[in-house]
C-alpha cells in the first residue's frame, strides 16, 4: 500500500530513507487519517480473501483510533 495523505486533512508524509512519518496537526486528524489507512488497507485484503483476522494490542493514547476503526462499518464483503 503506498503512503498518501487525505485530501480533506492537513496530514503530510515524510520519507526518511524506508520509515513514512505521518505529520498532523493535532492527534484527532492523525486519528482519523490512520483509521483510513487501516480500513483501505483492510477492505483491500477483503477483495482478495473471504476473512481477515487483526490483532489490535493498544495503550491509552490509541483508544480513539480503536474506537474510530470500530465505529468505520467501512468494511463490506
């Protein structure tokens, strides 16, 4: 999956040699910009497969990114 930015967000993307750095200009437009990158990326893997199985391992500043991921009702078969 290739870096990109959301148009309606102000997200820019930094290549430091191979690591990507997401820049946002407060947590809830990274929030929202990385729970699109997620759901993408998981819709993509639902085109190619019938189930897809995550593991979301989190601590206290991810758990709007949680709640944004589970909230998307993004994802169809």
């Amino acid at each position: 999956m290739s870096d990109r930015t959301l148009s309606s967000l102000d997200t820019q993307v930094i290549k430091i040699g191979d690591l990507s750095v997401r820049v946002a200009a407060d947590a809830m437009e990274l929030t929202q910009d990385v729970t699109t990158l997620a759901q993408d990326y998981l819709q993509s893997l639902l085109e190619q497969q019938e189930t897809v199985r995550i593991i979301l391992a989190t601590g206290n500043s991810q758990l709007d990114f949680l709640t944004a991921i589970a909230q998307g009702n993004l994802l169809v078969v």
